[in-house]
C-alpha cells in the first residue's frame, strides 16, 4: 500500500497510507447511489404531491429541478465541510481528506477539491478518467483538485497485522520537541490520552477528539493551529522523546 508523508508547520512528519484507487472510485460510486436514491425519492413525491399531473405542471417540474440539482452539485462539498473530511462514500470506505502539511483542511481548500471535480471527473467524453489517471500517477493519492488545495486521501483503516494507530510519528534527526510541556504530563496521563486518541479515531468521533484536544491545550497551556489529531500525536511524541531524555 502505498503511503505518504505528512511534514507539519512545526516539523513533524506523519506517515499515512493513501487511500487506494479502488476504495475511492468505490467511494465515488456509493455516493452515487445516495444522490440516485434521492432523486427518486425527490421525483416520486413530487408525482405524488402533484396528484398524477405532474407532466402538466411546470412549476413542479422547476422545483423538483432544484431540489435535484442543488444537492447534486454541492453534495460533496457539503458533506467534506461538514463531516470532517468525509462523505457517506468516503466514510464507508474509511477515507478522509487531509492536508500535507498537518493543519486541518480549510473551506477553501475544500472549495478548490470541489471546484476542479468538474475537471477530474466531468469532462465530455472522459468521465472520471482524468482523475483516475492524475491519482495513479501521481504517487500521493492526489486528484488535480487535491494538488491545488494541498490535500489528498487517506485510509483510516489500522495497517494490517498491527494494532498501532493509523499514522506512524517519524523521529527526524535532532528532533526537537514542539510542545515542552508534554513532559508535564504523568505517565497516567499520556496513556489516558493515548487511549482516548484511539478510540475516538476508532469509532470516528471527532467530537471526542476535539474536546481531548481542548482539554490537553487547557492543561498545559499551549495553543496550536494543528488539527486535533496531529496536535494530540505531537503531544504524545514529544512526552515520549522528552521522558526518555531525562
């Protein structure tokens, strides 16, 4: 499986898998099938609200046009901002989008990966195959949208055979800790922390995982820009490399 790097503003560098084309055209295909099943839900109560004369009723034909367009077009868009990253297909198939330098993903960035969708996958005559083709090359899981906005895809499953969380933190050579003040933290603390990370990543609840990451920052008065999760790794990192080093 191939992976990718992560380098953070604050010199720390993660190690994700990337998102596999297969589980992403997958993905793509589930969400589909959402936005089919809503249009026909959509089309069947608009037939039944019109009461069978819905050929003969343009004012239901322009509003079940809307109702249908808009959360076609702005489906993804939508559910990225909304949902951490993810859409239905995408949380399914366990994948989410990040940004290569750490920080959480922006609504512009998220606006950019929509914006280029047109590109990657709706040009006449090619479908999907521009995007298919930019990923498979590129190395990253990178789509033309994702290589604007500074993203790409990742898999949030455990790597096989391993019970360790689904980013491995890289030690560089002359580390030097982001936060100090992990070393204030009790070994009791660093597990709790750690225990928490895993199951809120597990059973994806990032509302967990931003009220740990709050609740760290509070306790040892630190602020970051980083996204909950790699803060919380960076945390633990640095407890680690700063206990070993006393």
């Amino acid at each position: 499986m191939a992976t990718v790097r992560v380098h953070t503003t604050q010199n720390v560098t993660l190690e994700y898998e990337v998102g596999s084309l297969g589980n992403r055209i997958v993905a793509a295909i589930l969400d589909n099938i959402i936005l089919f099943a809503y249009a026909a839900a959509m089309f069947g109560l608009a037939v039944w609200l019109s009461g069978n004369r819905f050929g003969h009723s343009m004012v239901t034909i322009w509003v079940l046009g809307l109702l249908i367009g808009i959360p076609y077009v702005f489906y993804n868009l939508a559910c990225e901002v909304l949902l951490n990253g993810q859409s239905l297909g995408k949380k399914a198939m366990n994948l989410r989008v990040v940004r290569l330098d750490g920080t959480a993903p922006r609504l512009g960035d998220y606006f950019l990966r929509w914006l280029l969708r047109i590109v990657d996958t709706s040009l006449p005559g090619l479908g999907p195959l521009v995007g298919i083709i930019v990923i498979a090359a590129g190395g990253k899981g990178q789509r033309l949208g994702d290589m604007a906005a500074g993203t790409t895809v990742i898999s949030l499953k455990p790597r096989s055979g391993s019970l360790q969380q689904l980013a491995t933190p890289l030690m560089p050579e002359g580390y030097q800790p982001v936060f100090p003040q992990a070393a204030d933290l009790t070994d009791h603390d660093a597990a709790l922390l750690r225990q928490l990370l895993n199951r809120s990543l597990q059973h994806d609840n990032y509302v967990l995982l931003n009220e740990t990451a709050n609740k760290i920052k509070n306790l040892l008065h630190v602020e970051s820009n980083l996204s909950d999760e790699v803060f919380l790794r960076t945390v633990l990192r640095d407890h680690t490399y700063l206990i070993a080093a006393r």
